[in-house]
C-alpha cells in the first residue's frame, strides 16, 4: 500500500507545473537473459508486456532528470513493480546513457520484498518515441539472473495536433 502512495504522491504532486510532452506513457517490453534458462532449466518468459508512466521534472542542455513508475510481466511470468529515479546525460545526436535508482518488487527476483536496484540505461529518442534499455544485475544475492530490459516511452500523448 506505501508503493502506491508514493506513487500517487509524486505523480500528483507533479501535474500542478508539467506540460504535455513532460509526460510519457511507457510500453513494456522484451527481455534477454545472460542465462538463457533459470535453475531448474525452464526458459525464462522474454516477452514481458505492461505499461508505466514517467515524467521528466529537470531536462537541460547536457541531462534529463525524471521518475517512472510500472507495472509488468516479469520473467516468471508474474507481475512486477518499480519506482524509479533516473538521470541521464546527453550525448551527441539522440543517445542518452545514465542510471535508474529504483524501488522494485518482483516475487522471483527479490524474494516479494521491495529493494532498492541501481541500474544503468540507455535510450535513443526519435522525436517523441524513445526507445529504452536497462540492465539489472546480479548482487547481494538478490536476481540470480541478470538480464536486458527493453521498453518504448511515447511523449507528449495529450498534446494537440
């Protein structure tokens, strides 16, 4: 119930100064494992459908500030939380590299527990589609298995024609 709180408080709490392509609907998405099967030697599910939001608070010339939040199909094929907080730098042309700091809670992969997960990103914008790319590694002892996220976000959604 704290998750959704949280998430309800900075989504709310942003509507107030944010304009229409400040907001994204994000689609999720595909995954690739560095091990192509779990434990017990079943295929992990890479086809990891969902939908998320993110809003972009901070963009400047050289970086973009924002917070996401979804909902997903995990490799399990169970459903999936986050919260994040991503920075990302600007380089030349559309790629953007950075990190996401999130709150994330999956059954499979941190035990239903809510964790705290650095995780570094990349995405090439082409006006107002984004392509994304995440990796989530293996440490603490927490998600045995690393793995590639990909997601879209689509911009400025509501904006007029």
């Amino acid at each position: 119930m704290t998750y959704r709180c949280l998430v309800i408080a900075i989504l709310v709490g942003a509507v107030g100064s944010a304009s229409a392509a400040d907001w994204g609907i994000n689609f999720y998405g595909f995954s690739r494992h560095i091990d192509r099967t779990d434990a017990r030697g079943i295929p992990f599910n890479e086809l990891n459908p969902g939908i998320g939001v993110r809003y972009a608070f901070e963009s400047a010339k050289t970086y973009r500030l924002f917070v996401e939040a979804a909902v997903y199909e995990d490799s399990f094929e169970e459903t999936a939380r986050y919260l994040a907080l991503g920075l990302r730098y600007k380089l030349p042309g559309p790629v953007e590299v950075g990190l996401l700091l999130g709150i994330y809670r999956s059954r499979w992969v941190n035990y239903d527990s809510i964790t705290l997960v650095p995780a570094p990103t990349v995405g090439i914008r082409f006006g107002r589609f984004e392509l994304n790319a995440i990796y989530l590694p293996s440490y603490g002892g927490l998600n045995r298995f690393p793995a590639l996220g990909f997601y879209g976000t689509i911009y400025g959604i509501t904006d007029g024609p």
